[in-house]
C-alpha cells in the first residue's frame, strides 16, 4: 500500500506500519509501500516504536512522505 493511501485511511495519527519496499538514498530509507499493522494513539507512539523491530516503524499520516534516516556504524569492531 502506498503511504498516500494510509494517510486517507488515518488522517493525522500515528500508525504502525511495516515497510514491504524502499529504496536507499543518501543515508536515508526512502519508503514506496507498506503493511497497515495497526493505529496508534499518541499516548502510545513512543512505546510502540521503542519496541519495534526489523521493517516496523511507528509514523505520523502528518508527514507527506517516509524517509528515515540511516545512522552507519564507523567503529571498527
């Protein structure tokens, strides 16, 4: 599902989501579609991102588009 059609479904809340497809660019994920796994009250969207794993990110439908920012490792363990 592209990210437009989630934030028709959930206008201006956070929801959680799992990416099925990006690109990287730049140090930055850039999202073309995602699972809907569930909405998230504010209250909540801190917690539940916390304890997100893998593909599973917490976002807000407020943003027009997905990027996330990829944090590189430089140590030489």
């Amino acid at each position: 599902m592209k990210w437009e059609e989630v934030r028709s479904i959930y206008p201006n809340q956070f929801v959680k989501i799992e990416i099925t497809d990006s690109i990287i660019k730049n140090n930055k994920q850039i999202v073309k579609n995602v699972d809907i796994i569930s909405p998230v009250k504010n209250e909540e969207a801190t917690k539940e991102l916390l304890n997100s794993r893998n593909n599973v990110v917490v976002y807000h439908t407020s943003k027009d588009k997905i990027e996330i920012g990829i944090r590189i490792n430089k140590s030489n363990h």
